[in-house]
C-alpha cells in the first residue's frame, strides 16, 4: 500500500496486519506455554469479540475476580515486554 503526501511525495507503506501481531506474540510471549496461550486467547476473546468477564470466567472455568486479576496482569506483563505506551489499552474494553 503507498500513500501521497501532502508535498506530493509517494510512500510505501508497510505490510503489517493481525497475522505478524500473532507470530509476534506466539514467538515472544506464549513460547509453547499453554498457560499463556490460554491468557492471550481470554485478552483476544474480550478485546477483539468483546466477550463479558462473565462469559469468559464460564468458558474458562474461573470466577469472574481471577479473569480480571489475569487480564489486568497480562497486559502489564505485554506491555513491558513489547515497551507499549502507558495509555495503550486506554479506550479498550478490557477493564480499563
């Protein structure tokens, strides 16, 4: 994809969509650990789907407080790991 610029200038722009995101992930976070599998599928499903912490404690099998506590932790977790900004999940449906 490119883009004209206001001087008049073409610049391509880089190929980044969901799947680079997930091989990103899957190498540096889940390393073959189903625990962490699991977290990121819980972020993913309230994130992307906007799945109630309701809905995932019962598809996981905890109560509603621990998917809270583990959402909470695992973005912390991701965003010193992948240096993302502080307001990040600002405007996220994740708890925030």
């Amino acid at each position: 994809m490119s883009t004209i610029g206001q001087d008049g200038l073409k610049t391509v722009l880089e190929r980044h969509g969901i799947d680079q995101m997930w091989d990103v992930i899957r190498e540096h976070y889940i390393q073959g650990k189903p625990r962490r599998a699991r977290l990121i599928a819980m972020l993913s499903l309230r994130e992307v789907a906007g799945w109630s912490f309701e809905m995932l404690a019962d598809a996981f099998g905890n109560d509603r407080a621990h998917i809270v506590r583990s959402l909470s932790s695992l973005r912390r977790e991701l965003q010193e790991m992948f240096e993302l900004p502080e307001d990040f999940w600002t405007g996220r449906r994740c708890g925030r």
